[in-house]
C-alpha cells in the first residue's frame, strides 16, 4: 500500500481540504498510516492530475479560500483494485527495539525513559480511539453496531488500532519495568 490508497481511503469518508486531511490522519488513519502534512499535499495533487480525487474551491468570507477533495468514480476503481489484490505481510521498523536489542551494552537509563514515553502515548492514543468509536457508534451498544452500524471500516480498523496500542502500552511498560529491576539488582 502507498501513501495514494490511503488518502483515497480517507477521502471515501467524507471531502476533506489539504488540513482537514492532515487532521484526520493524526486521529484516524494514523492507526494504521502515517505521512506528513507536505507529503499528503503532494499526494492530493498526484491523484488529482491522475483524476482520482476532483477538488472544487470553498469561497470562505473570514478566511482564506480553501480547496476541498473527494473521491472520483476512477478513485473507487483504483481502490477496488487495491482491496482486490493481495496484501503484504505485517511487518515493521521500530528503532526502540534495536536500542533493546543492545540494551546489555547501553545505559539503560535513556531507554527507559523512551519506554515509558512510549507507554504514555500508547495510553493517549487508547484515549482518543475510545473517543472515536463512541462517537461513531452513536447510542447503539457495540454488538448492535457491529452488526448494522454505518462506518464500520473505520469502526474496525479503530478496533485494531487499539488491540495495537494495548500491546505497545503493555509491552513498553512491562519491558521498563524488567529493565529498571535489573539495574537494581546488578
């Protein structure tokens, strides 16, 4: 997947401007994509020159104008053929864990300290997902919403940005806690 099938994505949910793009990768789409505010407006001019966003001009009387995008019939297709087609492996890159890798030739003072900050934003993140699926589920308890709600894909991939944030919370946590006793204990 690229940087495209992702703000396609984001774009299928509602228009969106260049910021409110960013916005919503910062809450949303974040779980799961992350990109920068000039990355996504180079993105938003490739697809519209390939004709898969069109994006029309927002006259704005206290502000300046803006441009708002939205997913063309070509966009869908080209989303199509990305759901269709097979997905890569999970994998990641995580230069906290090469520092743990080492950590028996490092001080692990600093190490613990990126844990625990790591822990905190995990729980943050939590926060703010929990947020999210409340307000997309509305008044309807979430079995009932599995079942029958709107937006279930964000709802979803919301689920799984949280089982993710869990573990990185818990494991950041438990691995500054072993590191901390062992330097007590050496």
């Amino acid at each position: 997947m690229g940087l495209r099938h992702a703000v396609l994505a984001a774009l299928c949910d509602e228009e969106y401007s260049g910021y409110q793009l960013a916005k919503a990768f910062d809450v949303g789409v974040a779980n799961f994509w992350s990109a920068s505010p000039q990355q996504l407006y180079s993105e938003l001019t490739r697809l519209e020159q390939a004709g898969l966003i069109s994006g029309r001009e927002v006259v704005q009387l206290d502000r300046p104008n803006k441009r708002v995008f939205t997913v063309t019939p070509a966009g869908l297709e080209e989303l199509a053929k990305f759901a269709a087609a097979d997905s890569k492996p999970l994998s990641f890159r995580d230069d906290l864990l090469v520092k743990i890798q080492v950590i028996d030739q490092l001080d692990p003072e600093p190490v613990i300290a990126q844990l625990e900050e790591r822990a905190a934003e995990a729980s943050a993140k939590l926060e703010l997902f929990g947020q999210i699926l409340l307000r997309l589920r509305g008044d309807l308890d979430e079995q009932t919403f599995l079942r029958r709600g709107e937006q279930i894909g964000p709802y979803l991939t919301c689920l799984g940005g949280i089982r993710f944030q869990q573990v990185v919370r818990d494991w950041s946590t438990t691995t500054a806690e072993v590191l901390r006793q062992r330097r007590g204990t050496s």
